[in-house]
C-alpha cells in the first residue's frame, strides 16, 4: 500500500506541475462543485481526517463549508487555501505523514477497532485495515476523475496514473 500510493502521488503532483492557474480551476461540467485543484484538495483534506482524525483522534474539519454557514444552496467556501501547485504539495505532502507513520506499523495494528467521530453524524467502528483500505479505494476514485480533468484539457495523462 505505501508504494502504492507513493508511486499515485508522485504521478499526480508530477503531471499536475505543469498546469496552469487557468487549468487547476477546470470543471469538468459548469454545475461541478470540484476544480481540479479542489478535487486534489479534497483528496488532502480525506486523508487528513481518515487517518489524523479517525485513527489518531484528530479534530474533525470540514475545508469546503456553506458560504452561511447552514444553507449550502447560496454557494460554498474554501478555508484552506491551496490557489497553486506548490501549495496543494505542501498540502497533500503534510497530511500523508501521518499515514506515512500508520504504514511504518507492525501488522498486527490492522485488526485494531477505532471509532470515527464526525459531528452531526453517528459514530461508526472500522478497523485500522478498514480505514487504511478506504483511503487508498477513496484516492483512486478521484483519480480517475482527474484523469477526466486532464482528457478534457487535451492533455494525455501518464499510464501509470
């Protein structure tokens, strides 16, 4: 799993280097929530709450909220900024340290039972394998979105993405 998604991330931020500003506020549709940067975004602010949330009992902290607060139909607002390609790095490399650490445990961690807290919702139990399993099922999903992202910009994305 580790040279699993080390091998996805370095591809990723590898091919979204390239792109610019223009390019990284690419929907796919007009009515899509997610750019492309915010789709990356989102994969960063996943894996920070699977893994610092879930399995070190982290903070829950949503990056895309209502702009009111309550009332999600009058439009949606970022509060981690990550405008450029050098952010989103920075981003996605500080919220896989954690996971980088999950990974350096022994096996025998991932039949440990963690429970998820998430306000508003009722708490669930997983195990560690559960958790570790869904993020890495969650990040290749999204890519295949990207690979979307970039088909439409005409560009060809590696094969190994």
């Amino acid at each position: 799993m580790r040279d699993f998604l080390q091998f996805h991330r370095d591809t990723l931020l590898f091919k979204c280097a390239g792109l610019t500003g223009e390019q990284l506020l690419l929907k796919a549709v007009p009515t899509s929530q997610l750019t492309l940067l915010g789709l990356v975004r989102h994969l960063a602010e996943c894996e920070r709450w699977w893994i610092h949330g879930t399995l070190d009992g982290g903070p829950y902290e949503e990056w895309v909220v209502p702009v009111d607060g309550n009332d999600p139909s009058r439009g949606w607002k970022t509060v981690i900024d990550a405008p450029d390609h050098a952010s989103l790095l920075r981003l996605l490399e500080e919220w896989h340290r954690p996971t980088e650490r999950w990974l350096e445990k022994p096996v025998s961690e991932l039949s440990r039972v963690v429970t998820s807290k998430s306000p508003g919702r009722p708490d669930r139990t997983m195990t560690v394998h559960w958790v570790l399993d869904n993020m890495q099922q969650h990040e290749i999903h999204h890519r295949a979105q990207l690979l979307l992202y970039f088909r439409l910009m005409g560009l060809t994305p590696p094969t190994s993405m």
